[in-house]
C-alpha cells in the first residue's frame, strides 16, 4: 500500500505548515494562555477562514474550497501537530457542518454554512443529558408539535460551549411511545430562543467549558428539523462517525511526545540526561509507535469520507485509540518529568510550561467526551466484529 502524498498535497502541507510556524509561535501560545482561548480563537479562526481553510472539503457553492478529504485531513493534521486554537468552531466545522452536508436540505445548507466557513458562528451539542450520556437512546427532551412548530422541553447537561455558543444541533424526542432508537428527531436551534437558560458547570481545572442547558416551551419551527422527523438518530450517527474521527488527536500527542524527547535528552538525573535512562527510552518509544497507529486508523477513517462512505466503527476504533493514547501519553509524561510535573502553567518550575500536566489533566475526560471508551469497545464489538449484542438486563 502507498502511503505517499501526491506532489500537490505536499505543497498544500508545506503553505499551511509555514503560515502556522509564522503564526502560531511561543509567544502566541503565551498570549492566548494569559487571554483564554475564547475570543483569540475567534481572531485566529478569521485568519483561516481568510484563506478559505476552514472548511476546505465543503463544496464551493456553501462557502468550502472545493477540496478533496485527504487535503482537508493534512490541514487538520498540522492543526493539531501546532496546538492551534479554533475554540467554539469545531462544532461547526467538524460535527454539524457535514452532518447538514449529508442530510440537510437546499434551505438549510444555504442558510447555515456559509456561516461556518466564514467564522461568524459558533454552534454547541445538545445530545447528553443527566440520564444519558453513553446511553444516549434514553434521552427524555421531548418536542410536541403545535402548528408549525414544535415546543421543546428538557434538559442537556456537558454542553460544551453553550455560553458562547449561536446556534444549538440537538436530539429530542418525537415519539415517546417508538422504541428507544426511533422517535428522536434532530432540531437546529437558535441559542437566542426564549424558554432556554445556560448555567456552567466548572470543571477541577477551573475552566469553564462546560455547560447545563434548560430548555422551557422553546419554540423551533419545523423547518429547523434535520433530516426526517423521528428518524435523527440515524442522522446523529452521522455527527458522531465525524467527530470521532479526527486526525487533531495523534498530531497533538506527536508535538507533546517533542517536547517529552526534547526535554529528555536536556535534562540530567544522577549526572546523565534522561534519553539514556533505558526505560524512559522505551516508553518514549512505545509512544512514538502508539501514535503512528492511531495516525493510520485516522487515515484509514478520513480515505473512507473521501470515497463517499460514512466510517461508524471504525471512527469509534480512531476515538477509542486515540483518546485512550492520550491518557497513556500524559501519565507516560508525568513520570518522565518527575516531582515538579504536577505543577501547572504559571508557576516557574513547571517543566515545559505545564503542557504535559495540562495534557494529563484533560485526558480522563477525553476517554468520556464523545462517547465512552466501552460505548466505543460496543460498537466496534457489534459494527465491526458482528459479535452479538450483551442482552438489556
């Protein structure tokens, strides 16, 4: 098998790779630390979009660039390989955008994308709630039809940016009396609809992402239903095999590996630098093999999107490794750096600036967001093995 990039796309990855060099510098990331990531990645997500690279594999007429899913997949990858900020638009451009791609009407594709692919709009997921999560059939939001609207009623709960956020993809139920994967119907909600109040939920670390959200008689008309009504389940299978399938994962654990091998090799324990230790040497290398498979999973999901074809277990087998990588990674990266590890950003003995201690800290609930690893094990046993489901107690 021929894992080369063509000519083209190698000079496609070499412009993205030099404006992110030129951009997104030490002191970039300085900034954006001391700024939060919020409104500097609106300033940033402009600059891309400038360049027609926000949503690159969109067609023309939405406001894309035409471009083919592997150039889409090598933008993505230098992406994360920078840590680059695009904040509250990676809902837009990575989760609904193809979804209203696939499933969307005329009406809807034109009003929403050029949206997106410009950088004027964030979106946010309604899909979890208190008594589902990993079991999302249970969901209990309901919408009642009244004229030409519906009137919904519940509660989301891990809504990440829904303080920010414009525009809300979410699941509600149509038909309380279908069985559990029928009678859901996916709306398009505007945040700024009365009956919907946003409460945060502030995370260990401080940090404000996520979000409750209630929604009280919230008026949407049906024309904000995507796809066919009691049949979202089936169109959210779609938003779910995107975002589980992004290359940003193995990129951004090839950058925090550097940084471990850089700091490796200048830093001495005992008289010698650490790159000599051989059991630091093997994990770091057990990492560096760990990650190129979970790039190739990821291409293997983004050569099937180029095809036409939608990945269901396989973009699991990409979260599931990836994210379950990343937890390895950053407990890998604890014990290398050692006492002063633990220490965060903005202490002056924090190794690295505290990247690997921030990257540990978020990789537990990556293993949870987006699905969790056993939900992931199930749908990779089912989908992809054909193994028989565990029977309901």
């Amino acid at each position: 098998m021929d894992f080369s990039f063509t000519e083209e796309e190698e000079r496609f990855r070499a412009e993205v790779r030099a404006f992110l060099d030129q951009e997104v510098t030490e002191e970039f990331h300085q900034e954006l630390e001391e700024r939060g990531e919020t409104e500097f990645s609106r300033e940033f997500t402009k600059k891309l979009a400038q360049k027609g690279w926000l949503a690159m594999a969109w067609p023309k007429e939405y406001g894309g660039g035409g471009a083919t899913m592997m150039e889409q997949l090598i933008f993505s990858e230098e992406i994360g390989y920078h840590h680059a900020p695009t904040g509250g638009h990676r809902q837009g451009i990575n989760l609904i955008g193809p979804c209203l791609i696939v499933h969307g009407t005329e009406e809807q594709k034109r009003e929403y994308l050029p949206a997106i692919t410009a950088g004027e709009v964030v979106w946010c997921q309604g899909f979890s709630e208190p008594n589902a999560g990993s079991d999302l059939a249970s969901l209990q939001c309901r919408a009642v039809e009244d004229g030409d609207y519906y009137v919904i009623d519940g509660q989301k709960t891990w809504t990440t940016n829904a303080h920010r956020a414009d525009w809300c993809h979410l699941l509600a139920r149509t038909d309380p009396d279908a069985p559990r994967h029928r009678g859901i119907s996916y709306f398009l909600i505007d945040m700024k609809s009365p009956g919907i109040s946003v409460r945060p939920l502030i995370n260990m670390l401080a940090s404000h992402d996520f979000n409750e959200v209630f929604l009280d008689g919230v008026r949407v008309p049906k024309e904000n239903i995507l796809g066919e009504k009691n049949r979202g389940w089936y169109v959210s299978q779609t938003t779910l095999s995107f975002e589980r399938s992004g290359i940003a994962i193995p990129a951004g654990a090839k950058r925090n590996l550097e940084l471990l091998v850089e700091y490796a090799k200048e830093t001495k324990r005992n008289g010698a630098p650490l790159a000599q230790d051989p059991i630091v040497r093997h994990k770091l290398a057990e990492m560096a093999v760990d990650i190129e498979v979970n790039r190739m999973i990821a291409y293997r999901v983004a050569w099937m999107q180029h095809q036409g074809l939608i990945p269901v277990y396989e973009a699991s087998m990409s979260k599931l490794f990836g994210t379950e990588l990343i937890k390895r990674l950053g407990d890998i990266g604890m014990q290398i750096l050692g006492l002063f590890g633990p220490l965060e950003r903005g202490s002056r003995w924090a190794p690295l600036r505290g990247r690997i201690a921030r990257a540990c800290q978020f990789s537990l609930g990556g293993t949870i967001a987006m699905g969790s690893s056993e939900i992931m094990k199930n749908i990779i046993a089912t989908r992809g093995l054909e193994l028989p489901r565990e029977p309901r107690p």
